[in-house]
C-alpha cells in the first residue's frame, strides 16, 4: 500500500511506474494532490486508520519535505504506530 500525497499533479512524475507496480504486486496506491484549500486526503490518524485499518501493526515508510515529514510521522504516531516502525527521510524542496 502507498499514500502518495503531492502538491500538483505534475510532482506525480512517477505516477505510471508506480501504478504498474502496484499492479504486478496486488498493491493499492492511492494519491492525493494539493488544491487551494489542502490537500484531498488529510494528513491525520483518522483517515490513515481509514485507509489502513491496521496501520498500528505496520511498517511506515516516509519520503519528504520536513515539515510534511513531521506532520506524517505525528499522524502515524497518533493512528498509534510505534516510533520504531517509522523511517523517514527529508528533503529540502
């Protein structure tokens, strides 16, 4: 499963690739793109449980801009996912 959050939808730049793997593994990939007032998928625990109901037990991968990174990682923290099965990584846009 991936949660694929980006500002516009031209940052999807890897959005066929993706989709073609997810395809081949059975995977769900769901995307969420940036307009004037937020994102359309929240960055909260609430819609990460609705998404993954058993995100607590999973591992989390995060890939981004620090302020976005952080609000994941609290939201992951909040949907009650241990401090060790969260990785991340930031980047400076």
């Amino acid at each position: 499963m991936l949660v694929h959050w980006a500002r516009r939808p031209e940052d999807l730049v890897l959005r066929h690739e993706i989709d073609t793997v997810a395809a081949r593994r059975g995977a769900r990939v769901y995307y969420s793109v940036s307009h004037p007032a937020g994102y359309r998928l929240s960055l909260d625990a609430e819609t990460l449980r609705g998404l993954v109901p058993d995100v607590a037990q999973r591992v989390c991968y995060l890939c981004g801009p620090p302020e976005w990174a952080s609000a994941a990682q609290a939201a992951l923290r909040a949907a009650g996912v241990p401090a060790r099965r969260i990785h991340h990584e930031s980047f400076a846009l």
